[in-house]
C-alpha cells in the first residue's frame, strides 16, 4: 500500500512537472515551443543513464551472492533503462524532426543511445534464454557490468564527435549553464523527479519479480510433495 | 604462476589440436569474410576513388566483423562436444588460464581471418598499400583484435548455457563490438590522414581501455562462469 502511494505522488508530481514545463515556462528564443520535449527528453537520457549505474551495482551485488534476489532487481534496472532509453530516442527523434529537418541521422549521440537501447534488450534476452538458478544470476551480472563499459562513451560523445546533437549545456566545461535561469531549474527538477519514478519503478517490478518467484518456488514444492 | 602458465600452454595446444582436426572452425570465418570483401569489392568497382578512399576501411573491417563473430561463436565447441566443462570442474586448474589460452586461440584466429583481407583488400584497393603503415595502423588493429577477441571469449562463455545459442550470441555481440569497432575506425582514418596524429592518439587510448575492460572482465569473471556451467 505505502509503495501505491509512492507511486501515485510521484506520477503526480511528474504530470504536473509536464503541465507546468509545457504551458508555463518562459518560450526559448531560438526554437520557440518545440524546445518544450526537452522537459521530457533530457530526464529520460539522465534515468536511462541512472538506470545503467543501479545495474551497475546490482550486478556486482548479483555476483557476490548469486543466491540473494538482487538480480532481480538488476533485471528491473535494465527493463526501465530500456525503457527510458527508448524514450529518449523516440522523443529526440521527435524533437530532431523540426529542428534538424530528420528524424533520423546516424550521428554520434543517436547511434551510441542506440547502442545502449540494443544492451538493454540484449540483456533482457539473454534472462529469459537462461534457465533459472545461479548460473542465470551470474551469467546476466557479468553482461551487466559489460553494458556499463558504453555509458561513459555515450556521455561523451557529443564532445569528442563533430556531432548535429547540442554540446552539454546542463553544465558546460567551465561549470556554468548555458540556460537561462528558469528553463534551468525546470529542467533540474523534471530531472529529479523522472529519476525518482524510474527507481520506484525498478523497485516495484522487483517486488512483482520476487513474489513471482516466490509463487514459482511454492508450486514446485507443491507439486513436489 | 608456473602452474598457470603451464595450463595455459595445456589448454592453448588443446584448442589447437582440436580446431586442427574440425579445420571447418577455421576455414568458415575465412571464407565468410573473403567472400564478403570480394562482393563488396565487385560492388564498389565502378565508385569514383574519392568515395572509395572513404569507405574502404568499412569494407575492409565489415566482413572481418561478421567473420570473427562465426569464429567466436564456436570456440568452446569442441569442449561441448566432448562435454568437458564439467569434468573441468572437478580439477584444481586456473580457469583464468583457460581464458587466457582460448583468448590466444581466438587472436589467432582473427589474425588468420584479417591478414588475408588485408591482403585481398590491396588488390581490390590498391590505394590501401601506401596507407597501410606504421606502428600506429598495427597497434589499432591488435588492440581492437584483442578487444574483440576478449569479449568474444567471455560472450560464448556467457551464452553455453543458453537456448536459442546461434541467435543469441551475435544480439550480446554485435552490440558490445560496435564501440570498439568505432573507435578502431576513426583511429585508423586518422592515421592515414595527415596531421592527425594526435587524433588518432586520442581514438587509440579510448581502444586501449576497452581492451582493458574487455580483458580483466573476462579473466576475473571466466572462473565464475566456468564454475557455474
């Protein structure tokens, strides 16, 4: 009931962040309204992102105890990185459409997300073509730890590629923003909060994950005795 | 480390013996990869040279990529075949030594795949035999060989116990082989332009790490795989 309710205040304040960042923030200069995806576009780059670093973690807790649950919530990780991550290429996809005049170009940035997105999906088969055991937990830890290897490239890719995708402008190499005040703080808190529902997210499909598998293991002992 | 060495050589001759006698394991990548080059070669014969100056890498590195994925594929085959992984296990052995001798086996075997198209490749190119030169070409060639060949090592180690193998491999490959394969690109294209060398530097220190990565994962975490298995 407490995670419902979690969930619930944070969807709410997500549409609400959503609400406020189309109808409400100052008009960008250069692009006018179509700047507005980038409320919903940079937060899922940063929670795909996000979502590589928990996998990060779980898979190292995976391997240390193949036993305890934490690949499942490894696995919550890669689902919800898959899925902000298809986010981020559907909405730049969208956002590129008016400003770049394609929705596709194979440029640094798209390619590398791109990249990732195929991890993601590469991870989630490669769980369901295991059979269940440790050998499934270890064996998904190491690709995992693997996936992160191609954060870092992507992250830095519009730096080091010539690319049509904007250079860093959260944060430029001298520490300040390239954003106004206002379109910055919107910005940081549709952040915050997008972060803040893909880790309930995760955490609610661990849940789902552990009772599902606490269910399977009851009905073989069932069928067992 | 006497002991590890020695099973290193144990296991490398092995794998050798083994691949000796299914030559299949080394002649299928071979001929994939030629036969690739010379379609694409037949292909791009009527290009101007300009464009072809372009693009000749990427046909020189394409039907090395989908060559060398067959050969990674199979590595563990004839262990398979024998079902020796599990009686492995009953023996005080460093498994990281087994890493270590199949990835040798498979760095050989991506040298027996490139070192003919690189042949093949300057008679259908022959511009690319003033370009091939230099320390810093066969540095990023072996540096993104043994990229390759690691992951390739510890992916088929991944995926023995998965169904649906042959498909799955090149999905976890394929993926986890472009980042390499780009850098080797651009640090190649950049060594054969002029005054790039520092470019080029830079493409083949971000190799490097991946190589890096690529390798100790594979060596620290092979045992673990092998155990599980």
């Amino acid at each position: 009931m407490k995670e419902l309710i979690i969930g619930s205040i944070l969807f709410a304040l997500q549409i609400a962040v959503w609400v406020w960042s189309f109808f409400f923030v100052t008009t960008e200069v250069t692009q006018g309204d179509v700047y507005r995806i980038m409320y919903v576009h940079v937060p899922c780059a940063f929670s795909a992102f996000f979502a590589s670093i928990l996998l990060f973690f779980f898979s190292l807790g995976s391997l240390k105890n193949p036993n305890s649950h934490t690949h499942l919530l490894a696995k919550g990780a890669a689902e919800v990185g898959c899925l902000f991550t298809v986010l981020t290429l559907v909405t730049g996809s969208i956002w590129g459409r008016p400003t770049w005049g394609t929705w596709w170009t194979w440029d640094a940035r798209l390619t590398t997300t791109l990249i990732l997105a195929l991890l993601y999906t590469s991870y989630l088969l490669l769980f369901a073509a295991m059979p269940h055991g440790t050998l499934r937990s270890k064996v998904c830890a190491i690709f995992g730890l693997l996936i992160c290897a191609d954060i870092p490239l992507i992250y830095k890719s519009v730096t080091w590629w010539r690319t049509l995708h904007q250079p860093p402008s959260l944060m430029t190499q001298n520490g300040n923003s390239a954003m106004s005040a206002e379109i910055y703080q919107q910005l940081c808190l549709a952040i915050v909060v997008t972060i803040g529902l893909s880790v309930w997210l995760i955490f609610y499909r661990f849940k789902n994950m552990k009772l599902k598998e606490e269910l399977l293991h009851l009905s073989f002992e069932g069928n067992r005795l | 480390m006497h002991d590890f060495l020695r099973h290193t050589k144990i296991f490398f001759l092995q794998g050798l013996k083994e691949d000796f006698i299914e030559k299949d394991r080394i002649i299928s990548p071979l001929m994939l990869a030629v036969t690739m080059l010379l379609l694409l070669g037949i292909a791009s014969a009527t290009w101007d040279k300009e464009v072809l100056e372009k693009v000749y890498l990427a046909h020189l590195f394409l039907p090395v990529l989908f060559a060398l994925q067959v050969a990674f594929h199979r590595i563990f085959e004839g262990e398979q075949k024998d079902q020796v992984i599990g009686v492995l296990r009953s023996y005080s052995i460093h498994f990281s030594s087994f890493f270590l001798a199949k990835f040798f086996l498979a760095c050989m075997y991506g040298g027996l795949v490139i070192f003919p198209c690189i042949g093949l490749g300057c008679l259908l190119y022959p511009f690319v035999l003033m370009k091939i030169e230099g320390l810093y070409f066969w540095l990023t060639l072996g540096l993104s060989l043994g990229s390759l060949s690691a992951l390739g090592v510890l992916l088929s180690a991944l995926t023995l116990g998965a169904s649906g193998r042959s498909v799955l491999f090149p999905i976890l490959y394929f993926p986890l082989a472009i980042p390499v394969v780009l850098c080797s690109l651009n640090a190649m294209l950049a060594f054969s332009g002029e005054n790039s060398l520092e470019v080029g530097c830079d493409w083949l220190i971000l190799l490097g790490c991946f190589f890096v990565i690529f390798g100790t994962l594979g060596f620290l975490l092979f045992g673990e795989l092998m155990k599980a298995h």
